[in-house]
C-alpha cells in the first residue's frame, strides 16, 4: 500500500540494530554517531497467527503474508531544523513517512557512545520532538496568514483551517506536538490530515532497553510513560542487542527456549512489527483456499469494493458482492462449504466495512 514507517532518533541509539532485526534491508550498525547517512528501506512480512492456522487448515501450494515497510533514516541532532548534522534531509525523509518508530536508548553502557554524553530518553525524546515542532511551526505560520485572510474574505474552508492552525500553533509554542490536539469532528480531522506536519505523524515510543529489562522494563521506561501520557502515542520496550542474537537463531526451537530465559512469549521484533502494522491504521483479510493462503493489506475502515480492488482493479470496478467468513468460523467447520451449510457465510454488499481478519471471496463484472 505504499505506506512507510520511518525509524527515528539521536544517533547511537539502535535504531539499525533494529531496523537489521525486523526488515529484509540491511543497514549498516555500528559504534560511532551518524553510521546511517542515507535512508535504508526495507519490507518485512508481518507475522500473523491466523494466516498461519489457515495454512494448516487448506493445505495450500503457497502462503503469501502482509508487509510492512520499514525505513531507517539518519539520526538527528539539536540544531536539526537550521540544517545542523543532516538535519535538512532527516526532515526531509520523515515528512516522506506516514508513521514515526521514535528509538529512546534506556540502558546503560559506558561502551556504547551517546552523542550527549549521558542516558535519558526523555531529553533525548525533547531534542528530537523541539526540532520537529520548530520545523512545523514555520509550516504553519507559512499558512496561518493566508488562511486568516481568506476566511476574513468570508471563505469558510480557510475559517476553518485558520481556526485548527491557531490550536496548533498554541500547542506546539507550549512545547507539545500536534498530535496532542484532539480534532473537533471527521471534517477537522480530514484538514489535519492535508497539512502533513511532522508532530501529528502517529508515533510509537520503541524503549531500547537491556537485557535484564526486555521482560518489564526499567526507570528509563517509567519515565517515557510518564513524559508521552498526553500524547495518544504508544511505547513498546525491546532490547536491540537481545533482537540481534534472536535473529542469529535459525532453529525455531533454539528461539522459543532463548525466549522463555528472557521471560518473553514472543520476540520484540515481531511486536514491533505488528505495531508499526496498526501505527499505520492498516489491517487484514484473507483468502484461503487449496490454491494460495494470502493475507490482503487494507486501511482499517475499508469497504468491500476497495478490499477487492486490492487483488484487482476490475474487482473494484466490477464489484457486485463479496462472500464473507468471520475467521473463527473458518477455524470451526473448516471448509467453505461446511461453513455454507451452517449458516455461517455472509453475503455482503459495497457499503460492507471489512473487519480484520475477515476471509473474503469476491464476484465481479467487467
């Protein structure tokens, strides 16, 4: 879907440890600040429980899983918004993202530089949060005017627009990001979408921890909760280095045992990935049959004639209905027909919203 999370921080944190563990791209890690200069992207499936069991269930030729784009870009710097570092192509790359991964190193390690000089992740999340704010704030004073003007002429789109910007412009002067400005209703929400500013790009908080604190987290982590409490924004912990070694295991076996020492269930790397996944506003159906097992990417909110243009164009255009079974449905009786027989298969129209993990066959005319 041509969506992108970008992996953001100060450099030295992780974030291409990171980037190496979850994504198909390699980029290149190391000890010393600036080691990415240009973005690396990367796709990486999206691991899906349910994709898997209906693998078991129909037994088909292949299994095709989502994806999820992964970009690692450059790491920023006080000063970033003036163009200090790589500050001006570091703006650059995020405003190309639809979602931020923002790396905080919580733990501590005298052989492991930081471009400070100290550990803490809530001064490291304000240098990074002031640069975007700094740049957002030009954007919007860029527009204010014009939108004032216009709406003093008696249009009232631009009223509208004047209105938002002046409730962000007040945040972000308050040192908060634009996304801890509830839009007032969908209308609002659509104008806030078209202005692409930095600080209402949806953002998770990755907490680089240790080892010892994969499992429960650390002061470090307690202190980011209490610092983004306002922000709608999620945090996840995970230990780049611990990630690093999973991903050396090859034997599924050797991984769950790793796993079960840490206390974990299942890896960061696969919580962070299905995280970037929703931090997207993304979500899943499937077709399942002898054939291919696929999952379908599609945005939550989706209805049924854009969930079949999806597989094809003439789907969408041709749309007539959409056959549709719940996915603990399928798990139950098995097989299409059996779940015909019970009752149980749906038969949808356009104005269908497709919930996740919905199993979908579609009918079209062209």
């Amino acid at each position: 879907m041509s969506l992108k999370c970008g992996i953001v921080g100060l450099p030295n944190v992780g974030k291409s440890t990171l980037f190496n563990c979850i994504s198909s791209g390699k980029a290149q890690s190391a000890n010393f600040p600036f080691c990415t200069i240009e973005p690396n992207l990367g796709s990486t499936n999206v691991p899906d429980r349910r994709l898997d069991t209906l693998s078991e269930i129909c037994r088909p030729q292949r299994t095709i899983p989502a994806t999820v784009d992964i970009v690692d870009i450059a790491g920023l710097v006080k000063g970033a918004s003036h163009g200090e570092g790589l500050g001006n192509q570091f703006l650059a790359n995020i405003r190309e993202c639809d979602a931020i991964l923002h790396v905080l190193r919580c733990f501590d390690d005298e052989n492991v530089v930081h471009v400070d000089g100290s550990v803490d992740p809530v001064r490291d999340k304000e240098v990074v949060d002031l640069e975007l704010q700094i740049k957002d704030l030009e954007t919007i004073d860029s527009r204010l005017a014009k939108a004032e003007k216009a709406g003093k002429a008696g249009d009232k789109e631009a009223r509208k627009l004047a209105d938002l910007l002046v409730r962000y412009k007040a945040a972000l002067e308050q040192g908060k990001s634009c996304r801890t400005v509830q839009p007032a209703n969908e209308e609002e929400a659509a104008i806030a979408r078209d202005l692409f500013l930095l600080t209402n790009k949806p953002v998770m908080y990755v907490c680089n921890v240790d080892d010892a604190s994969a499992a429960r987290g650390n002061a470090y982590v307690e202190a980011v909760r209490k610092a983004v409490a306002d922000e709608n924004a999620e945090i996840l912990v995970i230990s780049a280095r611990t990630e690093a070694e999973i991903a050396e295991l090859e034997d599924f076996e050797d991984r769950k045992a790793f796993l079960e020492e840490l206390g974990l269930e299942e890896s960061g790397a696969v919580r962070l990935i299905q995280g970037a996944y929703h931090l997207l506003g993304l979500q899943t159906f499937f077709t399942a049959g002898a054939d291919e097992c696929r999952a379908w990417t599609i945005h939550v909110g989706d209805k049924a004639p854009k969930a079949a243009g999806v597989i094809h164009s003439d789907f969408e255009k041709g749309f007539i209905r959409a056959e549709v079974i719940k996915y603990e449905d399928f798990v139950k009786y098995k097989t299409e027909a059996a779940v015909r027989a019970a009752g149980k298969m749906g038969i949808e129209g356009k104005d269908y919203v497709v919930q996740d993990g919905d199993i979908m066959h579609f009918l079209f005319n062209v």
